[in-house]
C-alpha cells in the first residue's frame, strides 16, 4: 500500500487526525479575506465581458502572414476601440478579430480597412455582428438556472440530512461562486457562454464532497445523545478526517484533466474557448474542495453546538472529563458503557498524531462487555 494510502486508511480507522474544527476560526478568517479580495476585484475592476454580452462584430480573415500586433493595432485605429485577436492555425493561418460596440455600418468601414492594413481580399474578410441581447438571454436563464438549482439544493439537504447542513452547503456554494468571478475580474479573462457553462457546472462538483462529509456525519452522530464521550464537534472532525484521502483523490484527479485545458489547450495553443470554460472549472473544483472540509462542515458543527442538546451533552461529557481528570484517570481510556458507543467517532486531535478509537458499530452494544 502507498504511502498516501495508509495515510488514508489510518484517518479513516481514527488512528491519525487533525483539529480541522478546533481550527474554523483560521479557516473562516481566511475565505473572508478571500471573499472580500473577490468582492472589491469586482467593484473595481469589473468583469471583462465578452462580445456576446457586449454587442459587437467579429472579422475572420483568411490564410495571412499579418501578426496579431498587426491585426489588433489595425482594428484599434479602424474601430476606436479595444481588439481581442486571435491566431488561428499558427503561423501563416488566418485570424479571429473581435471588436465590441460594433453596428453595421460601422462594420463595413472596418472590414475594408483591415483588407487594406493585413492584405487580404476584402470579400474573402468574413464579418458576424452579435447583438447584446442575446447575451442578456443567455445570462437571465444562468441567473434562472442557478436560483432554482439552489432552492432544490436546500430541499433536498434539508429532507436527506437536517436544515443546518442544507444552510452550510448553501453558504459554501456562493463562496464558490463569489470566488470563482472574483479570480475572473482580478486575471481579466473574458466572460462568455462557456464561462457561464463552467460557473453551472461547478455547482454539482463543489456539493460532491460536501455531501460525502454529511453522510459520513449524519451516520457517525445517530443516537449521540445517548452516549458521554464524544461531543458533536469531536464527531464531525472524525467525518472530515474520515473522508479527507477520498476528497483529496477525487479532486486531484479531476482537477488534472481541466488544468490540461487552462494551461495547455489555453495557455500553449491559445485556445480561447478552452480559457472561457477551463479556468472557471479549475478554480471552482478547487474552491468546492475547501470549502467542503473548511468551510461546511464546521459550519454545521457551529449551528448544531448552539441546540440545547448539544450544549447539555457537551456539559455532561466536559464535568465527566475533569471528574476523570481529577482522579488521575483518562476519560478516553475508561471502557465504553452500552450507551456510550456511538456511529464512527473520535477525539479530536489538536495535531496529526496517533489517538485512540472508540469501537465501531451503532447503538446498543450486545453480550458481555470485556
């Protein structure tokens, strides 16, 4: 077995751990700076929208040995504003102009400035114009889209699980999302169709692991009430730590194919399209896979540590351990009463080390203790 694997295994049985949420301060301290950092790159800077949204026209011109600097300064002279160029084909190939804020006549008088600067045939020059309305479609149904995607989301968590989680995946998914257009506007890449694609997509991928975490909680916390050793904090870090290696593999592997997209199909072919989809993929994987471990399931143990059941066991087991304490004695060590054992849960460890494991299994245990 590899190491990663026994590390994996090792977290699951309870041998190894870490305080993830001993430590949410340190997390929430660091996805609001996040957050914010996003929010004020979009005050100030903007999203850089496509033509699609804008309203424009794009030129694509036949085979030619004209450079993109010679395209683009052109198009800047001929329209007045902003190029985005394009190569197609590498060199010798033929050449992708957008220009925005672009009308029909206006059109023509660029087209046959272009003929003239890049010498090509100005019948051979083919010019689409985009009107912004159709982009405002596009970006109403996203809007659409993604409301009814997340009153289905809090339903349905709220029916399998309980309403806090259902509040803490609502509030990890506009995380996400905050971040994600964030990183947009601070890296200007432009917003297209596909960007507003990648942002849907990342919806499901960013709720994958935080539902594994739930289920994983949801079973470890049945009948907790009934037992006095392990508080419902402790209980949900041993979930986090249970699924980490399953969290970690999932996102690498799914993150890899989609930084071939950003960094390879984008980057070194200069595949625009693939820059639209591919980065907002990326980021938003990522983001999904913080905050399922960082930001969710904390959140939920915050929620859940506030019910007075909670604070009445969290009571209970804290006198029983300095009752112990005083004595000398390890609360963890004493052998677990019928009553006390309780789905997969541990203690929480401060920092990754071994710890000890109470007996797996759920409700009452049978026959004689030993």
């Amino acid at each position: 077995m590899s190491r990663l694997g026994s590390l994996g295994a090792r977290l699951y049985r309870g041998e190894v751990g870490y305080d993830f949420i001993g430590s949410r301060k340190i997390w929430y301290g660091i996805s609001i700076l996040i957050t914010i950092t996003a929010v004020v790159a979009l005050a100030v800077g903007g999203l850089n929208m496509g033509i699609e949204f804008k309203g424009g026209a794009v030129f694509t011109t036949p085979d030619t040995s004209a450079t993109v600097a010679q395209a683009e300064e052109s198009a800047v002279s001929a329209s007045g504003h902003q190029a985005i160029v394009q190569k197609l084909g590498g060199d010798g190939g033929s050449l992708r102009i957008q220009i925005t804020e672009v009308d029909l006549a206006k059109a023509d008088a660029i087209k046959a400035e272009l003929s003239k600067d890049l010498k090509v045939p100005e019948e051979k020059i083919n010019a689409d114009l985009v009107g912004p309305s159709w982009g405002e479609q596009i970006a109403n149904k996203a809007w659409t889209g993604l409301g009814v995607f997340m009153v289905l989301v809090v339903i349905y968590l709220a029916i399998a699980f309980e309403w806090r989680m259902a509040i803490a995946a609502l509030i990890a998914l506009i995380h996400d999302i905050t971040i994600t257009v964030g990183i947009y506007a601070l890296v200007g890449f432009e917003v297209t169709p596909g960007t507003v694609i990648g942002l849907l997509t990342i919806l499901g991928y960013s709720l994958y692991d935080t539902v594994v975490v739930f289920d994983s909680l949801k079973e470890g916390t049945k009948g907790i009430t009934k037992q006095t050793r392990w508080t419902y904090s402790e209980i949900a870090n041993q979930s986090i730590n249970g699924t980490l290696i399953r969290s970690i593999n999932t996102t690498v592997v799914a993150l890899l194919p989609v930084a071939g997209l950003l960094f390879i199909g984008g980057g070194v072919l200069g595949a625009g399209m693939l820059n639209d989809i591919s980065l907002s993929l990326f980021v938003g994987l990522a983001a999904g896979a913080y905050s399922s471990i960082f930001i969710a399931t904390p959140l939920v143990a915050d929620l859940k540590e506030r019910d007075p059941q909670m604070k009445a066991l969290k009571k209970r087991i804290l006198a029983k351990r300095a009752a112990a304490a005083a004595k000398g004695e390890s609360a963890e060590d004493e052998q677990p009463y019928e009553d006390d054992v309780v789905g997969d849960p541990a203690p929480a460890a401060a920092v990754v080390g071994q710890r000890q494991q109470p007996p797996r299994g759920h409700g009452r245990t049978s026959g004689n203790r030993r």
